[in-house]
C-alpha cells in the first residue's frame, strides 16, 4: 500500500503552487500521515484475515512447489499464435548460464529505459 502513497503524494506535491503558504503545506503533510495510518491499520487487518488461510494452504503450495521443481530450468513460457502455451526447459549449458545483472547507474547519472 505505501508503494500507492508516496507516489501520490508527489504528485500532490508538484501540484501545489510554488507561492504555497506554510498552512496548506501542514495541512498536507497532516491529511498524508492520517492516510498513511489508515493504510496501514487496512494491511494489518488484512494480514491477520489472511493468516489462517494461509496457513490452510501451505502444505498444498508445498506439493504444488515439489513438483514444479527448480523454475529457474525452464524459460518464461511463451504463447504460441493457436493460444497453446510451451514451457521450455533450458539447456545444460543455458542453466549454468549466470543472468546479466544490469550496472547500477552512479548517481546523477542516465537510466536507460
């Protein structure tokens, strides 16, 4: 939910003349923390609903896990123009493959996007 909030909250932000007095600015920053609070009250609700059942789901999610195995020996899946979708395993050679791992950009500097 926080991942909504501070994005919202910045374009708020930006929205706001920059002439903007010190009230409408406190007035802001008082509606966003009682947001944020409500927000997080809303998930810790949700978490203790979701925990039973959770909980009754977890040897199933573990079969299921079991069974699909290592994910990370098949390729994404791919959706072929009939609507059939092939799962493919990868190669011996592709496995031991180590991903590219994108540089971190220096601050200040470009991201390509």
């Amino acid at each position: 939910m926080r991942h909504l909030i501070a994005p919202t909250a910045t374009a708020f932000l930006v929205s706001l003349p920059a002439q903007a007095d010190d009230s409408q600015m406190d007035d802001f920053l008082k509606r966003f923390e009682d947001m944020s609070k409500e927000a997080q009250t809303l998930m810790e609700r949700w978490a203790e609903d979701l925990a039973p059942k959770l909980e009754e789901l977890a040897p199933a999610l573990e079969d299921l896990m079991a069974k699909m195995g290592d994910l990370s020996a098949y390729h994404p899946p791919e959706v072929l123009p009939n609507g059939d979708i092939i799962i493919r395993r990868k190669s011996p050679q592709e496995r031991n493959q180590t991903p590219e791992v994108p540089s971190t950009p220096e601050p200040g500097g470009e991201i390509e996007l």
